[in-house]
C-alpha cells in the first residue's frame, strides 16, 4: 500500500518535471497570437495542458525578463487586461526550442522502437 | 437573467475577489511587482467568475464563488507560488553549508564542551557532577543553537552576495579525491599484532605483584604499590583478557564485520568507567588513595616524601590523559560503529529493492 502510494508520489513528480520543460514551449508557441492571461490559460487547458495561475503568471514574467516576451496593459470589455505576445527573440528561441524537441522526439522514438524489437 | 440580481452576484463578487486578493497580498513580498501581479490574479479570477456564469446562464451564489476561490488556493499558498523564490541557502551552497555545520556543531562544539568547558565547570562547581554536567549541557544547547544561527546567517550572507557577483566554485576533475575501497573487511595483520601485544600485556601485567620494577624501574627499591592499585588491579586484568579475548575472535571470525567496531566500543566504555572510578576516588580521598608507596625500609625517611607526591601526582596526570584520549576514542568509534550500522541498513534495502524487481 506504502509503496503504491510512493510510487504514485513519484510518478507525479517525475510528471511534472516533464511537463516543466514542455509548458515553456507551448506557452512561448500560444503567444505567437497576442492573449492575455486567462485566455492563454483556457487555451492550454483546452489543448490539454492545464496550468494555475500561480504557475503560469510567475513564468510569463520570466519569461518577459528574458525578454522572450512583451506584454502591455490594455483596457477590453472595459476591464483593465495584460496582454502578451512573442517578441522577435522569443520568436527565435522557439524555432530552436522547436527543433530541439522534434530532435528529442525522433531519439526517444527511435530508442523506444529499438527497446520494443 | 434577472438584472438586479445579476448586479447583486457582480457586488459580491467584485467584493469577494477583493477580500482574497488582499489576503494574497498580504503574503507577498512588497515588490514593484506586487501590483502588477495582483491585479493580473483579479484579471484572471474575474474572468472565470465570468466564464461560470455564462455556464450557468445566471449570476453566480456565493458558496460557487468561494468554490473557485477554494480551487485557485489558499492565499499564502498562492502568494509562495507567484513571489519570488525564497530560500536562505540554495542547492549550490547547501552541502557546504552542511558539512560545516556537522564540522563546527560535531567535531568542533562538542568535543570543546565534553573537555573543556565541562572539566572546567566541574572544577568552579567545587566537583558537584550532576550541577557540572547540567550546567555543561545548557551551555552547550546554547552555544549549539548560536553557532548554527552565525553559520547559517553567513551562508546566507554569501548566497546573496555570491548570486549577485556571479561568482562560481572553482574545482578541478584531477585533483578530486581517489576512490575509497568499499567494505574493508577487519584488517588480519592488525588483528595478529593486536593478539600478540594483548598476549604480552597479559603477561606484563600478571607479572606486576611479583615483579613490581617492571612498572617502578629502579625507583621499586623505595617505592611499592599503593592502595589504588591494588584496588584496580583486577579490574584492569580483566580488561586486558577482555581485550585479548577481542582480537582473538577478530582473527578467528574475520566474516563478523560487526564484532570490531562495536567491541571496541564497548572497550572503551568499560575502561572509561574503570578510569573515572580511579579519578574519582583519588579527588575524593587523595591520602587514603595514593597509587604508589614508600617502602617500609624508608617509610620515615623525609627525603623521599617529596618523590613519592612527584611521582603520584604524574599518575594521576596520564591517568587523566588517558580518560582524555578515550573519551575522543570513544567518540571516533561511536560514529565509525554507527557508519558501519547505516551502511549495513542502506545495503539490505538495496538488497531488497533488487529483490522486489
């Protein structure tokens, strides 16, 4: 039972670390169109990757240190939103971080078809 | 939907949202970016009150409300995630900072308080032990308590300032340490010497009563035993037997990694009794205790009455040493017996982990 319940602890954790690196991506690619917050949020949610906001608005705002992205506040629907969209280099770091995950993508097919003859 | 009672639902929730982003903030740090991401977190919070009630098709009841409240988090548990990250010494810094606080707190701090500060509280206590040992063991609480307060402080110290100045650890892959060899077993050539000096210990010692100047030298013509040696005298032949029969059992079961370290350690504890003992009854009653007399030949004899003190005095100082020098011994084996012990738990699970796949 203890041991079901480690294992289940770990593959949660094991989860989110796969994740971590895999939101970054799919947050820098939702931005290519301008959102603000909780679109993005609903969209990720509606693509399958569910994010809180107390993940989400503290990675936005690294990732606009880093200069990945821009945001600017906007009055719609008269309510005062953030609005986020790629800047030029973040536009390049996803290209690379693109390559970079079909890259891992084909390695980990590959090993997986090898593992499985 | 009604509009009235939509404008209620819009009240209490606008009222709501306030009243949790005010506990959110509470528990932000006081940043130029306090605002920014409070405002963000009420953004958002409206937008899915909004969202909900467009589900719903009406305004929203409280107890909904609270509902997505409830889901979003606690407020200081949403304030941790969205601040900064908070720690006082980070995973780069941390395995210094914990091998310096073993070093200072254990090997430093302790060590300091068993031979220093407690002979010396036991001295100023006029030689009350309990008094001695619970005034020794406050302030070494304390002392314990202060130092790992400073080294922390000053690793936290060096944490920010080293974050700031970009500064890196430098080390190099060819002077790291040789790998140690794993599970020495007992070593056979030191458990042969051990046997064979235990053996001319034994011997030495039985040899004493009838042959005292091998103990007393040439001073065994005006000096012979006095009472506290006679008194221990049995006590530490038995040791000494102990101590062979110990190496013995080493050489002849070599396969009992365990018998080593935990015989010697229960060794030293016995001769630290017997040395206390020795130690407390010469405090207490120095004349009616002295290791060595004079001879009945030159009992009257004052020239000799200085030599005797001389030299009863010198026991008494190795007798002192040696508690000392057992005392540090029996800590060493204290924590290489309970090394073995960790190491021999940690194999098992292995052993068990490798069995369960």
């Amino acid at each position: 039972m203890a041991n079901g319940t480690d294992n289940s602890e770990l593959l949660e954790n094991l989860k989110l670390e796969l994740r971590r690196g895999c939101l970054i991506v799919a947050v820098l690619a939702q931005l290519r169109a301008e959102q603000y917050g909780y679109t993005l949020r609903k969209a990720l949610a509606d693509d399958g990757l569910a994010i809180d906001e107390g993940t989400l608005y503290p990675l936005l705002r690294r990732l606009e240190t880093q200069g990945l992205l821009v945001s600017q506040w906007r009055e719609e629907d008269k309510r005062n939103k953030r609005f986020y969209r790629l800047s030029p280099a973040g536009a390049l770091i996803l290209k690379q971080l693109l390559e970079e995950w079909e890259s891992i993508n084909a390695s980990l097919n590959k090993i997986l078809q090898e593992a499985s003859l | 939907m009604n509009t009235s009672s939509r404008d209620s639902s819009t009240r209490n929730s606008t009222e709501l949202i306030d009243r949790y982003l005010q506990a959110v903030r509470f528990w932000l740090p006081r940043t130029h970016r306090q605002d920014d991401l409070i405002a963000e977190l009420g953004e958002d919070l409206r937008s899915q009150f909004e969202d909900k009630e467009e589900e719903l098709g009406r305004g929203l009841e409280r107890p909904e409300m609270a509902a997505i409240l409830k889901r979003c988090g606690s407020p200081m548990m949403v304030a941790g995630r969205l601040g900064p990250q908070r720690h006082l010494i980070g995973p780069a810094l941390f395995p210094i900072y914990e091998f310096v606080l073993k070093m200072v707190l254990l090997w430093i701090l302790v060590p300091v308080f068993i031979f220093i500060v407690g002979p010396a509280n036991l001295v100023e206590g006029g030689g009350n032990w309990p008094m001695a040992i619970l005034k020794t063991f406050g302030d070494l609480w304390s002392g314990l308590f202060i130092a790992a307060g400073i080294i922390t402080l000053v690793f936290a110290i060096i944490e920010r300032t080293s974050a700031h100045l970009g500064t890196e650890i430098k080390w190099d892959p060819l002077k790291l340490p040789p790998v140690r060899k794993q599970d020495r077993k007992p070593s056979r050539l030191k458990a042969v010497c051990e046997f064979g000096f235990g053996c001319f210990g034994l011997v030495w010692l039985l040899l004493l009563p009838h042959y005292p100047f091998l103990i007393l030298g040439p001073a065994a013509a005006f000096l012979k035993a006095g009472p506290m040696l006679h008194n221990f005298y049995l006590p530490f032949v038995l040791l000494s037997t102990a101590g062979l029969l110990r190496s013995g059992i080493t050489l002849a079961r070599p396969q009992w990694t365990w018998f080593p370290p935990l015989s010697e350690l229960v060794n030293s504890a016995l001769l630290l009794i017997v040395l206390h003992s020795m130690i407390q009854a010469i405090t207490r009653s120095p004349s009616a205790y002295p290791f060595v007399v004079l001879q009945d030949a030159v009992r009257d004899s004052p020239r000799y009455f200085k030599l005797v003190a001389i030299v009863n005095v010198s026991i008494l100082a190795s007798v002192a040493f040696t508690w000392l020098g057992v005392c540090i011994a029996a800590i060493v084996q204290t924590w290489a017996f309970l090394r073995y012990l960790r190491k021999r738990i940690s194999n098992r699970e292995q052993i068990a982990s490798l069995g369960a796949q």
